[in-house]
C-alpha cells in the first residue's frame, strides 16, 4: 500500500542452457502516450519503481518520493530476441483508492460491542466500494477491458469522496 513504490516481480523460469540477454521493462503509466524502458537483469527479483523512474518526478529524486498515480499500467517485459520473447500485462493500480478506504475504516468508532446501526450502513457502503475495486482490478487484468475496469474504478471513487471521513462516527 505504499503510494510512491510500484513493486513489479520477475517469476520468469530461464532454462539453463540458455543465455538470457537484453532484458528490459517497459512500463506506460497511465494517462500516458510512451513507455519508459528500464533496463532489467533476467530473472530480476523485484524492481521497486518510483515517479523518478517514470519520469513523473524530476527534482530530488532520492531524497522526496512522489505518489504515483492511481490508474492501469500497461507493462511489458522482454528478453532476446525482443521481438518474440515478451510478455504483457495490464495492472490497475488502486493504491490511493484503498489508503482512502482504510483511512474510512480508522475514522470508525466503537467499542466491544454490537456496532451502532449508523457504524453497520458504513461498513456495508466501504464492503460495497472495496468489492468495486476489486471488480475494477479484475476487469482489467483478468478480463482484459481496461475501459470497464476505470469505469468501476471511479464510480468507486465517487462512492468513498462520499463517505470520506472528516467527521466520522
């Protein structure tokens, strides 16, 4: 849930006898035109990418960490030959969104008893958002149609500024 780290894992299984070259990433955040090329050593553990690395933050790279936007990130993955050897996928970043949530679900008070009815309807309104964002996750890289995906993505989002707590119960 870190708003400035896109974790991205190699779970690739090179042969053995097999030299494995010119590996790179390629990552397009969303709301953009061009993927930015990473290069990456084969069977590359986990590449923790951040706004730097995007090219969405250009000064005190280092020192000051940037959120990175929620929204679907098309990356791609290759080794030689490129052109044959590479896989893609489609990944919606929900991050923000469910900091969001879970700062609703901090604002909720109560004690060791049953939940007032007022504290029961907001948890049924959150379980009804997170289930959106997770149908959102789905459609997109699951079922392959990022379009319907960032639909229910911001109806969620609707839902949650609605329930945003500033003065919760």
């Amino acid at each position: 849930m870190n708003d400035c780290i896109l974790p991205i894992i190699d779970t690739s299984i090179y042969a053995d006898k097999v030299d494995v070259e010119c590996a790179y990433l390629d990552v397009l955040p969303p709301g953009f035109s061009h993927a930015v090329r990473l290069d990456a050593a084969p069977g590359f553990c986990t590449w923790k990418i951040t706004a730097c690395d995007l090219g969405l933050q250009k000064l005190s790279c280092g020192d000051i960490f940037a959120e990175l936007p929620d929204g679907v990130y098309a990356i791609k993955y290759s080794v030689k030959p490129n052109e044959y050897v590479f896989v893609e996928y489609n990944h919606l970043r929900i991050t923000a969104a469910m900091n969001k949530l879970n700062n609703v679900l901090c604002a909720i008070t109560g004690g060791n008893c049953d939940p007032t009815p007022k504290i029961k309807e907001r948890l049924k309104e959150v379980r009804f958002i997170e289930m959106l964002l997770k149908a959102a996750k789905a459609k997109v890289e699951f079922c392959h149609t990022p379009k319907e995906g960032m639909d229910l993505y911001e109806y969620a989002l609707k839902l949650l500024s609605k329930i945003d707590c500033t003065a919760c119960i």
